[in-house]
C-alpha cells in the first residue's frame, strides 16, 4: 500500500533542453520528426506505508520490484488499512480521490481528545464593491460596511484584520432550511491584503460577482452542494434570492435584472441564475467577508455566498448515534452563536437544549476555595485561610436549616472578620466585588448541569452575546470543573466538551490572572481519558493554544493553514505531522481536511461532508424542492376558490 505524493508529467523526447532547441530552429517543431506524444508519461510518486500480510497490515521493509503491477485500493482493503469502519462510526465526509466513504470510530476519534485546526478567512474573501443586502434594505459595498467597522478598532491574525464588535447590531439576509431567507446578524467582519487573480462570475439575469477562487457558492445542477467559485464553469445554475422581504411587506426586485432571461424558481425565496461567463481579473487590495451568526452564508450581489463552517459536523454524527451504538453527551461552549441553529433545525431540535450565557449562574455554595483561587490567582495563602475559615462557617450554618448563601454573605463575613491584616482584608473584599460584579454568582447552579447533561443530547451555551473575556473564563472553568467532577463520580455519563475559539481558554505563555479556565481545561486533557470525559479544541489560531492541551489532543482535523506561526506550533505539538505533510496542509483546498493520529492508522485527506443542519448545506434533492413548491402553491389556489 502506498500514498501518492506527487504526480509529474514527463516526456523523453524533451528530456535536454538544448537538444530541443536545435532540432526546432531547423523549422519544424520536435514533434513533426519524432513521435513524441507517444512518449509523453505520468510518474507517480509515493510512499510506501505498508504491506497486505498474512496477519494483517505489516511494516514494510523492502521496496517494491520494478515490474511489479499497480492497482487502485479496493474499498475493503482501504478500510482495514486506514483504520476505518465500514458502517456506525462519525461520518465526516469522502476520501480525496476515492470516493470512499469516511467512518471513524467514536472511541478512537475523541477517547483521547480532538483538535480541529484552521485558518481564519481561509482564503475565501470578496471584492470590495460587491453589494451586501442589509437587512433594512439597504444595499452597502461590502469594503465600505468592513472598513466601516475597522474603523472603529480591530485585531490582527494571520494577516486578517478583523472584528467581532457591532454595536449597531447590522445584520443581512440568510438562507436558511427549506431554502428560506431569514435575517441574521453580522458577528465578525474582516480583510486581508491579496495580489493575484479574482474570478469574476458573469449571470444570465446581468448580475456579477468578483471573489476568490476559494470562496464557495451554491451550485444547483441537480443538488445543491457548496462549490469553490474556481471549480464554476459557464452553463452551471447557482443560488440567487429570489425575493428579499424588508419587514413592510414590501419585496425589491434585483436590480440590473435582465427580464428577458429564464429563471428557474425553487422556492418562493430562491432562484436557479445560469453562469454566462468565467473571467480571471488580476487585482491588488483588500478583499473582504463576513460572519454570520448560526448560519454560513448572506446575499450579496443578487447572490448566496458562503463564510465558513465545520466542527458542527462532528455534533451532528454524535446527535445521530442510536443508544445500541453508546451515545455521549455534547456540551458546546459556542462564542460566536454558530450551533444555536441545531435547536431550530426538525432532525435535531428534540435532541439540543440552547442556553444564553446571561441566563447561567454559578451556586456559591458549589464554589471549593481552590475554585475561588482559579478565579482570584493573586489570593494569597493568608487571604485563602481566611476564605477558607468563612465558607466553612457558612456551609455549617446552611446544613443547620439557613439555607444557600450567596455571594454577597461571603463578602459580609469577610468584611466583619477580625482575623486577618486589614489591608490584606480591604484586598479580598476588593477581589470578591470584582468577581460579584460580573453578575454571574448566585445561590444555585443554573443550570443543574447533571440534569441538562444527557447521553445522546446536545447542551449548547451561547456565549456570543457576552464582551468579557474573563466572565467567559470563569463561566467554563466552572463548568468544565463542574461536569469532570460529576464525571468521576458517574452523576452524568461520558462527556463531549467542544471548546469555540479554543485558544481563548487555554492560551498559551498568559499568566494566570488572563488564563483562568486553562488549569482545569489542561487537567482534563490529562487525565479525561480515564473517565470518558472527553475535549473537543476548535481554533483559527493554534500558535496561540495551550501546548500542553494540543498536544494530548491524540487526533488533529487540519483545514487549510497557511500562517508558518500556526503550522510550526502544530508540527511540535505532533510527531506525525513532516514537513511533506505541512506543505500538503498550506495548500488545502475549501472544504478538504487532514486527519491525523490516533482515529486513523495513516493521515488521510478528506472531503468534508455539508452539513445536515441546514437546508442549502446539505445535498438536497431539487427535484423534490420543486414539487413541494408546487404542492404548496396548488393548496394555496384550492384554498382561495373554496373561500370565494
């Protein structure tokens, strides 16, 4: 068995350059006086990963005869060599190349943790005159609406400037199940500088749109299916709205429409548009996206254009799972609102419970002083004694009927201590109000985290509403806290934790006052193994995550990366990942993965499957969207004459 790692196309003929040159001044070209397409060939190069032995896969110690025939891997055979299954595992997309479908088995995917590691942006951005539909109606370039934004204060990663700040809360139109259009807001804009060729798509109805070569948009010959606008060709159908509703019952037509051209209509709010033309535009300047919250596509230019989004597939296959197969719970600490849509969606919404972050409380009571010490790192052991003396005072007095106390009891009793230094006193009381004022502290837990954790459920807390990263931190180390210890005792069953933008939980070189969460977050990676509690990393910016976290992540889904930061941190943080495969990982393509490590025998390169949680991002049937449509629209007339 072997990988092909590279193909060239050689010809013998044209082998010296200088012998070319010579015979082609005579007149005539090389191929008018020898038969050179006969001898025109393609060279596989591979390495050879093992050998089909009598007792399975075996190591290979010896190359390959010359001579010796070369066929295509059967599926079987694939199977067992890869480490795959054929049927019940995590489907998570096709095999580059064959086809073939992608199982992983649960066990080995996330026993000992996974990390799912990209680039933000990842190279999918627009020209900055292509119109973006607010959903007030308005039509804004979508360079004027992002420098706009940046304008007002922005970050730097990787070459993309972004922000995730909109105070005026602007949000535009998204296609959401059964091809509807909703409204949904903007929760990050961003650019990057880029010098090279832009596509500009050429529609039938007279709209354009220029982007990169990267950047996905819905193709609708016979299913639709997110595609790189590099792979469009003249004669495809993409998506365009069909109609946009401002609120006052009020619909705008597209404007440059040619009235003249033949739509196919697919839903009251979706039109097939015919590609006319393909044109490569050299260009130099800032290209530009959007984030969109719980949804990976907005309109713009009369178009539907896709952002980005992957992890979510993972959360799907584990909802899918039957109890026979062993369910694990999910919670999924989601800053940007990216799963929020799993409880709207029919197929999972009687398995997904959403949870805003404003509506979660931590029971004081439930706080140990070694939690309190994780949130207050500059606690002295003199100011922990004290701590320490006063919790216990209050939890004796609870068991003797007064009940839970809260924050503010703490305090008091602090306060009225007489035990301690005055300065060091005034200081933890200064300490407890800052944690008192971030409103998150009460007198129960909310919510009773072993009832909301089930098998076979999904908890998803909404973090994205929430500005402080520290009320972020404390809230998961509490619940990370929180549901490893439940887990030890067996008060809630094996665990998913999914971790959103990672690295702002665990980052790397921060001090402890600006990396609350990542002790408890590195323990689990540690030691969650042992008691099925398992992590889920997501990061757009490995270099700034947790070595010690990432590497006992034992499996790593890579898209692409190109920072040489990002990609250095992760070749340290895994054996398995050479500098073949880091070259391999900088020139990804939109929607393929590499997986690596402990889920698979050998790193494979996936096509990563469309989500089943939305409409347009699956493969769905049009012919059967037709009919509905149809369907719907008969019903309607039916119900008008029996009224008349």
């Amino acid at each position: 068995m072997a990988f092909v790692t590279d193909l060239v196309k050689t010809n013998r003929y044209f082998m010296r350059a200088e012998s070319v040159r010579e015979y082609e001044r005579r007149g005539s070209p090389l191929s008018a006086i020898f038969p050179a397409d006969r001898w025109e060939y393609l060279v596989a190069r591979a390495q050879v990963l093992g050998v089909q032995g009598e007792h399975g896969i075996e190591r290979s110690t010896f190359p390959p005869s010359p001579g010796e025939k070369v066929s295509v891997a059967e599926p079987e055979l694939l199977w067992r060599f890869l480490g795959l299954r054929p049927s019940g595992g995590i489907e998570v997309g096709k095999l580059r190349h064959h086809e073939l479908p992608v199982q992983l088995d649960l066990n080995r995917l996330l026993r000992k943790h996974l990390a799912v590691l990209a680039m933000s942006g990842a190279g999918k951005c627009l020209a900055p005159e292509t119109a973006v539909h607010l959903s007030t109606g308005e039509l804004v370039p979508i360079g004027e609406l992002v420098d706009g934004a940046l304008a007002r204060g922005k970050e730097v990663e990787g070459g993309v400037e972004f922000t995730r700040e909109n105070p005026d809360r602007l949000s535009v139109f998204t296609l959401g199940n059964g091809f509807r259009l909703r409204r949904a807001a903007i929760k990050a804009f961003a650019r990057r500088n880029f010098s090279g060729r832009l596509l500009k798509i050429r529609l039938g109805s007279g709209s354009w749109i220029s982007l990169t070569s990267n950047h996905p948009l819905l193709r609708l010959n016979g299913k639709a299916r997110w595609v790189a606008a590099g792979e469009l060709r003249p004669g495809d159908e993409i998506a365009a709205p069909g109609w946009t509703d401002f609120g006052k019952g009020a619909a705008a037509p597209a404007p440059d429409v040619d009235l003249g051209h033949r739509f196919s209509r697919l839903s009251p709010d979706l039109l097939a548009d015919e590609i006319v033309r393909v044109d490569p535009v050299e260009y130099s300047g800032y290209v530009y996206d959007l984030a969109v919250e719980a949804s990976d596509n907005f309109v713009a230019n009369d178009l539907i254009v896709h952002n980005s989004n992957f992890a979510a597939v993972i959360v799907e296959e584990i909802l899918s799972r039957s109890p026979e197969q062993g369910r694990p719970a999910t919670v999924i600490m989601d800053v940007h609102g990216e799963y929020t849509g799993l409880a709207e969606d029919p197929g999972f919404s009687d398995r997904v419970v959403v949870l805003k972050g404003d509506e979660l409380r931590i029971g004081v009571p439930n706080v140990s002083l070694a939690q309190f010490r994780e949130f207050l790192p500059e606690m002295s052991g003199v100011q922990a004694r004290e701590l320490q003396r006063v919790l216990e005072t209050l939890h004796a007095e609870s068991r003797s009927g007064r009940g839970p106390f809260d924050l503010d009891d703490v305090i008091a009793r602090v306060e009225g201590g007489d035990g301690v230094n005055k300065q060091l006193q005034q200081a933890l009381v200064s300490w407890l109000n800052d944690l008192q004022s971030l409103g998150i502290f009460d007198r129960a837990d909310n919510p009773n985290w072993e009832r909301v954790v089930l098998p076979g459920r999904a908890l998803v807390v909404d973090l994205s509403d929430m500005t402080s990263l520290r009320k972020k931190q404390v809230l998961v180390a509490y619940a990370a806290r929180r549901l490893f210890h439940s887990r030890k005792r067996n008060r809630v069953p094996p665990f998913l934790l999914c971790l959103e933008e990672a690295h702002q939980f665990c980052p790397a070189g921060e001090s402890k006052e600006a990396a609350i969460s990542r002790s408890v977050l590195e323990t689990i990676a540690r030691e969650g193994r042992k008691f099925c509690a398992s992590l889920m990393l997501i990061s757009q910016r490995p270099v700034r995550l947790s070595t010690t976290v990432l590497s006992q992540a034992n499996t790593n889904v890579i898209l692409r990366i190109t920072n040489p930061y990002d990609l250095e941190h992760i070749k340290q943080s895994s054996e398995a990942i050479t500098s073949e495969v880091a070259a391999m990982i900088s020139s990804l393509p939109v929607g393929e993965a590499l997986i690596i490590g402990e889920a698979v025998n050998y790193p494979i390169f996936v096509k990563v499957r469309q989500r089943r949680s939305r409409g347009p991002s699956s493969e769905i049937d049009l012919e059967e969207a037709a009919r509905e449509f149809e369907r719907r629209g008969s019903r309607e007339e039916d119900d008008v004459r029996a009224f008349l």
